[in-house]
C-alpha cells in the first residue's frame, strides 16, 4: 500500500502552494469539505491568519460551525445566483434577517437568544463588580448591606454565555433555502437592493473606485482638495506625485486630477497649499490638516495630510505604497523565465512527500515571511521524480529499444553491400531508422495533457510563463533524447555496417525525434482532451510517410500533391540519410539512373537537410507555445 496525506494536509498543501506567489486576493472553493470539525477549524485559523498580512480571502463554504463563522468578516448569501446579503457576519447579519426579510422566525428567534445572552454576560459582569464593593458596603452595617450581598451571590452562578454557543449561519442559510424553496426569492432579492446597506456598500464602492481614479492620474503641482470626515472635520486629500511647487501652468491631467478629487464622495472647494501626496492604500484616515497619516486596513480610501516641504514629503508615505505597487503591475509572473526552468529541472530526492509532511509549517511559514520574501516557485521535485519512474521512463525508452533492435537483426550488415538488389534493404532500414522517432514521438503527448489541471493552477498564480513551461519540459526530454540517440544510434549505424559519418546519423535522429517530440506537444496543447490527442498524432503522422520519397519519389507525385511533401520533416530527415550513405559511392539503380538521381536527391546537401529539419523544430516549437499560451481548454 502507498502512504498517501490525509485531507487536511491536502487543504494545507494547497493553500500553501497558492500563497507562494504571495497574492493580494485568496480565493478559496470550499476550503473545509472533507474534513472533520477540528481539522477544518485549524485550516480556516491558519487561513484567517493571512489577513493580519494584508490578504483579502473570499471563500465559498458549507455548513461552517460557529466557530469557523466568527473567523470571517463579512458574509454574503446568493440565491440563484443573486445577492440577498453582503455585510457584516454575526449580530448584523441576524438584524437584517428578522428585520427585513418576510418570514424570518427563526432568524428573530435567534436574535432573541443573543439579547438574552447579552442581559446574561451584563448580569455576570454586574455581580462581579458587586463583590468588589462588598467590603465597603458591609462595613457600614447599613440597611441596604443585605441587598448588595443578595445580588453578589446570586451573581456568583451566573456563566457569561459565549457568542459561539448559536450558529449564525445555519439560521441565516436555512430561512433562506426556505424562502427559495417556497419561491420567495425574489423577495428576499428585492429587499437587499432597497434597503440602507446596499446603499452603504455602493457607496464605500465608490469610494475604491474614487481612490483607484486619482491614483491612475498624475497629480497637478499644487492641487488639494478638502473634505469632511464622518465626525465632521475637514481633511486634505493629496497626492504622492507633487513636488510642492507649483509653475502657474494647468495642465489637461492636471484639471482631470482635480475633478477626480472632487468628485471623492464629501469633497468640498477650498483654498490651500498643501504639498500633493497621494496615499496608494485601501484605507481611511482620521487625521486632521495638520498631522501626519496613519491608516486603518481594511477601510476603503487612504486620505493623508502633510505640511509644505519636501522633508514632509519623505516621511509620509503610506505603508500600503507597497500594495498600490503591486496591484499596479502588468506582468503576469515576477520570477524571472530562466529561474523557473531551472527550478522545474532541479532533482530533490523524496520533495513530495516532504512538502505533504510540512504542509502546516510551509503554510504558517509563508504567512508569517510574505512581506519580506520575494515569491518563489513550487518545490522542485517533478524532474527527479520522473527519471526515478519507470511509469514515465517506460514509453520513452521501450519503444525505440524494441524497434532499434529489430531493424539491427533485420538488416545487419546490409549497409556495405551496394549491389541492386540490396539497394532497397539499405534504402528500407534508413527510411525505418527516420520514421522511428516520429511515431516513437506518440508517447510524448500525455505529458502536456495530464499536467493540463496543474500547469493552468500554477500559471494562474503566477509561478511562470508559458514559455517557462514548454522549456523546462523540452530540456527535461532533450536530455533523455539524446542518451537514447547515443546509445541506439551506435550500434544501429555499426551493426548495420553503414556508410558515411556516424555524426550525421546521429544528429539527424535526434533532431528528428526532437521535432517529433515537439510536434507531440504542439498537438497535445492544441487537443481539448486525451483522446482527440491520441487520435490526432498518429492520424498526422501517417500522412506523412506517403510524401517523404521513400514510397514515391517525388518526381512521380501528382503535382497537386508536391507542395505536402515539401512541408513534410521525414522527407529531409531521409534525405539526409540517403546523402550520407551513398554521396561517395552512388550507384546505378534503375532505368540507367543512380540511386541519388533515381530518388531525386542528387546535388542535395545533408547538412542544408539538417537545417531544415531544424527549422520545422522550431515552427513547432513557436506553435507550441503559442498554443499554450493563447488556448483554453479549461477553466482554474
């Protein structure tokens, strides 16, 4: 039996993959199904302890215990698929429920539950500090000593009741599966888009959208705006881009700054000079015009003031500049290409089930670094797995062993005799010897199809590029390429006692099992799905074997037909092998014509077939990637 990791390591694992990129935004798709109530109580703690490190995480979840529940901020409740809440959790939540909702029993039942809980928890507090002034009271003898004493010791046998003894969400999810259920949906819809908080939400909405408008205009030289907070006082927005003087000259981006300002939710017109410095941070402030800023995350615009002067410019940059940076970026991964192949590449024995045995730790770990460590691919274990499997080594190498051995016992020593009658034996085993790497190819195209899920995780969280991909898999098969075309091609090309240069043997089966390999990945990240891939390759391949000479010259070929074998690769990669062995010593053939003339290659240069069938590595290769980059065939 293989040991495997439970589910909650599995949880782990994969929100600690996800945080390596260090993300602003965590999405999270029901991060506690599967799991037992204390596991998903530890995944959900680690989870809400990312926000501490400015992470916003938006969850999906079913059936949260109390606890869980009290971990999140704000909840929101769709019904197919139309919001009928977004607000606070807890109390808030309840409110709403039993005051605006039809039919919300159960909802006011529950709030009940906590108003009797909250009278509980005062008369708790209360008979405590009643026994604190017992000493004082009973000292006096007095009438009223009785009444205090009363009061303490009934208040000894009151427990404060804990919030988490009732479970908000189900009251909330269960009243509205019943209104849906009864075909009340619409209601419960209706009520959310009239009522006060959806106003409040659009209008701390427009408040981010005010905030992200001023931070995408440059800010004029002089340009200040006033407005008045919640408590009424009069703050001054800036920006961060002034430099504090001013020229006289207003500028067309200049008058967009300002009307951006102006139209921040409470601006006001008024006259000042205040040095322009724009807080790139999702959050509000409440200093006054003369003090320098402070944020309070998690609020929904940064307004910051300073005085005149450079120096006061320098030191009031907000903490969240750093957030607004990020945010602002147009790359879709910040590792650079060549670290990323390397990463893939590198071997780390048993990595796997030590990034399973730490996931807690790699969690924790890269919460608590995010800020400070600069994001970092997954752990490198895939190359050093896979030249350790026979399950991947296999197709790869079985195939072309079983096939260099038969055409070695076939066609043994034919290669040095050059009489007519063996001229197509030797002409047979080189046009075998080119067609082996294509259909060996075959056993290429699961690797882009199985990695699919995982390749479109990993290149949605920014861990690298197309590019970085399609080259760490094409080193990664390369490599093997060429042990198995030095090792194969050396006993074929002697065994078979060949003429010519063994390099050019050589190198044309590698290049030509390198386009072939390829040429597997171009149709594998063009197939939606396993079985069109499968049915693709082979299907392409066969048509080629009627265009590369060897079965029809290309004299013979009808002339709508030419073009194909122009664009066909096994034609040069046989060319070249037909060169190299008979470009020395070409003898007659059929019909008063030689073998190279006969098959139309005489003049033909083997290395200028080389290079050509490089090139179609190439084409490949950029069809490939474009292929992967620009084609979806499935969604995160």
């Amino acid at each position: 039996m293989a040991k495997g990791i439970s589910g909650g390591q599995a949880k782990r694992t994969n929100i600690g993959i996800a945080l390596i990129s260090n993300p602003r935004v965590l999405f999270l798709d029901e991060p506690t199904s599967g799991l037992d109530s204390y596991t998903a109580h530890e995944v959900m703690k680690v989870v809400s302890g990312l926000v501490a490190d400015g992470t916003t995480i938006a969850a999906t979840i079913h059936s949260p215990t109390a606890a869980i529940f009290a971990l999140f901020d704000r909840v929101m409740l769709l019904v197919r698929g139309q919001l009928v809440y977004f607000g606070p959790q807890g109390l808030p939540a309840l409110q709403f429920a039993a005051a605006e909702w039809p039919s919300a029993t159960v909802a006011s039942q529950l709030l009940a539950l906590h108003r009797a809980a909250d009278a509980v928890n005062a008369a708790a507090s209360g008979g405590v500090a009643q026994q604190q002034k017992k000493p004082q009271q009973g000292a006096g003898g007095g009438g009223d000593g009785g009444v205090f004493l009363a009061a303490a010791a009934a208040a000894e046998h009151v427990q404060p009741i804990s919030a988490l003894a009732f479970n908000n969400a189900e009251v909330l999810v269960e009243t509205v599966t019943e209104a849906d259920l009864g075909g009340r949906a619409e209601e419960l819809v209706d009520v959310y888009k009239n009522s006060d908080l959806r106003k409040e939400n659009n209008r701390q909405l427009e408040l981010y959208l005010a905030a992200e408008t001023v931070r995408s205009i440059r800010p004029p030289p002089s340009s200040t705006c006033k407005r008045k907070d919640e408590t009424g006082q009069q703050v001054t927005a800036v920006s961060l881009l002034g430099s504090g003087k001013s020229d006289g000259v207003i500028s067309k981006r200049d008058e967009e700054f300002g009307t951006a300002i102006q139209n921040l939710p409470g601006a006001v017109d008024t006259p000042g000079d205040v040095s322009p410095v724009r807080a790139r941070a999702p959050a509000v402030t409440t200093t006054t015009t003369t003090a320098a800023s402070t944020t309070a995350a998690g609020s929904a615009l940064a307004i910051v003031t300073v005085p005149d002067g450079d120096d006061a410019q320098r030191h009031s940059v907000s903490v969240s500049e750093k957030v607004a940076q990020e945010l602002a970026t147009r790359s879709e991964t910040v590792i650079p290409w060549y670290w990323g192949v390397l990463i893939l590449l590198k071997v780390v024995i048993g990595a796997t089930a030590a990034a399973a045995a730490a996931a807690t730790s790699v969690v924790v770990s890269t919460a608590a670094a995010a800020a400070a460590a600069p994001p970092r691919p997954p752990p490198p274990y895939r190359t050093g797995h896979n030249i350790r499997s026979l399950a991947w080594l296999g197709p790869r190498i079985a195939d072309k062993l079983l096939a260099s051995f038969v055409i070695l016992t076939l066609y043994m020593g034919v290669g040095d005799e050059l009489e007519a009658k063996n001229i197509m034996n030797i002409t047979a085993a080189l046009f075998m010897w080119s067609l082996l790497p294509a259909f060996g190819a075959a056993s290429y195209v699961p690797a882009l199809v199985l990695e699919r899920r995982l390749f479109v995780r990993e290149r949605s969280d920014g861990l690298y590029r197309a590019f970085t991909y399609l080259a760490a898999k094409l080193v990664e098969e390369l490599l093997l390429a060429l042990v198995i075309t030095l090792a194969f091609s050396a006993y074929v090309f002697y065994g078979l006692q060949l003429r010519g240069d063994w390099v050019v043997f050589c190198l044309v089966y590698f290049v030509d099992l390198s386009v072939g390999i390829v040429l597997a990945y171009l149709i594998a990240a063009m197939s939606p799905n396993m079985d069109v891939a499968n049915a693709a390759f082979p299907g392409f391949v066969v048509t080629l074997l009627f265009f590369a000479g060897q079965l029809m010259t290309l004299e013979a070929m009808p002339v709508w037909w030419k073009w194909y074998s122009r664009i066909d690769f096994l034609r040069y990669a046989w060319g070249a092998l037909m060169v190299n062995q008979f470009e020395d010593n070409d003898p007659e053939f059929a019909g008063g014509l030689t073998v190279l003339q006969y098959y139309g290659l005489q003049g033909a240069d083997k290395w200028a077939y080389l290079g050509y069938l490089s090139l179609f590595w190439l084409v490949f290769a950029v069809l490939a990637l474009l292929a992967l980059t620009y084609m979806r065939h499935q969604k995160r």
